[in-house]
C-alpha cells in the first residue's frame, strides 16, 4: 500500500529536487562545445557587451535550458492530470494525440507562410496551443458520447485521434518545401533555441499558473483516482472536475 507524505516531508523533497534541478540547469549551461569558466560568468554582469564571450554563451544556453525546463514541466504536470483523471497511467500528452494536435496547428501555420508576429516572436506556439485544445474537445466530445465506459472511450478516442492526425502531419510534410519541411521538422523534435526572452517570461507565467490551479484541485484530483462512484460517495463532482 502506497505511503503518504506528510507536508514536512513533502516540503524537504520538493526542496531537495529544486535544488538538483537548478544545480543541473546551472551545468548544462556551462558545459558544451565550448566549456565556460565559472569565474568570466560571475564577471560578466560588470562589464560591457562582447567584453566578456563566456558570460553572453552562458546567458544564451540558460534561456534554453530554463525553456526545456518549462516544457517538461508542463508535460510532466498534464500527465500527471490525465493519469489522474483517467486512472491509466499510459495516459499522456502523446496517447491521447494532443501533442499530434499541436503538431498539425505548426505544419498548418508553417505551411500558410504567416509572416506577422506575436510580442516580438513566432506566432506558431499560438497555433500549437490552438491545435492541442481542439484536440482535447475532440477526444472528450467523442469519449463521452461512445460507449458505456466513458474512461475507455475516452483513450481509445485519444489513439484515433492521435493515428489519424500524425497521418495528416505526414501527409503534409510530404507535400511541403524542403525549407518549411526543415522547419516543422526540427520544431517537432523539440526547438528551444527561442531568443526572445518575452516569450520565455509569458512561457513562465502561464506554466506557473497552471501548476498553481493543479495544486489548488489536487484534493480532488487525488479523490477522483480512486474512482467515479468513490469520488461521488466522498462529496466530488467527477464530471465537474474533469
């Protein structure tokens, strides 16, 4: 039987872990192709630009590493939810076909050749954004009108919707110009090489608040693993949570 952890312990863990992660982020972006001397980087807020190359390189890498922190920080936190929500713990971003979603929203907007920007940036995040909420509608609106078995229904909807999508992707891709196949592609495998640091703010924000609403419903995400008729007898509206 699974052991739970009292806040004092919870608070030490989560401490522990911060302190890893910033310690490691902190690494990364010292070590590469061209290492870093710690002592420049301390030195680098005095000085002039181009003064000091080693602190400008590790200011760059940072912005790329906090990035993907971010971003497998709200992966990691949607899986926690759908598992929750689900009770299966194959259920993730990808199962479900909302990372294909996203994936369709930045071939299309690839593929249009949108030249307009968004606070300084690539409005193609806004498109994958838009992509994986139509995926999320889809998959709910067809879990929850097939079958009896709305969990069920609802992972079988996501692995349609997910084979069906990365055809289109595919099919896309095999149509397109070299130069915007290049594009999708290297942004599909995870591009963080984002420069603008208003998106890395914006990024940030709506990640933080995000995880601030999970820990607020974590009570009743917790109840609701334990199953649809448990969560009613314990008070907790199942289809309002999810």
């Amino acid at each position: 039987m699974a052991e739970f952890l009292t806040a004092k312990e919870l608070a030490i863990k989560v401490s522990i872990c911060l302190v890893v992660l910033v310690a490691v982020m902190c690494l990364c972006a010292l070590v590469g192709t061209q290492n870093i001397s710690l002592e420049k980087v301390f030195a680098g807020p005095g000085q002039k630009a181009g003064d000091n190359i080693d602190y400008e390189i590790f200011i760059y890498r940072l912005q790329r590493v906090i990035l993907a922190a971010l971003v497998g920080a709200a992966l990691a936190c949607s899986g926690v939810v759908l598992q929750a929500i689900l009770r299966n713990p194959l259920a993730d971003p990808y199962i479900l076909g909302i990372s294909s979603g996203a994936g369709l929203g930045v071939i299309i907007a690839t593929l249009s050749g949108i030249t307009w920007t968004f606070w300084s940036g690539s409005p193609i995040g806004l498109f994958a954004f838009g992509g994986a909420l139509i995926t999320v509608w889809l998959v709910w609106y067809i879990g929850h009108f097939t079958g009896k078995s709305q969990i069920t229904s609802l992972l079988l909807a996501g692995v349609v919707i997910n084979a069906f999508f990365s055809a289109i992707i595919m099919f896309l891709t095999s149509i397109a110009k070299s130069e915007q196949v290049y594009s999708t592609i290297f942004w599909l495998m995870g591009n963080i090489t984002e420069k603008s640091f208003t998106v890395l703010w914006v990024s940030a924000g709506c990640i933080l608040a995000g995880i601030i609403v999970l820990f607020a419903l974590c009570h009743r995400l917790n109840v609701l693993a334990l199953g649809q008729e448990e969560a009613k007898g314990l008070g907790v509206d199942a289809a309002r949570t999810r």
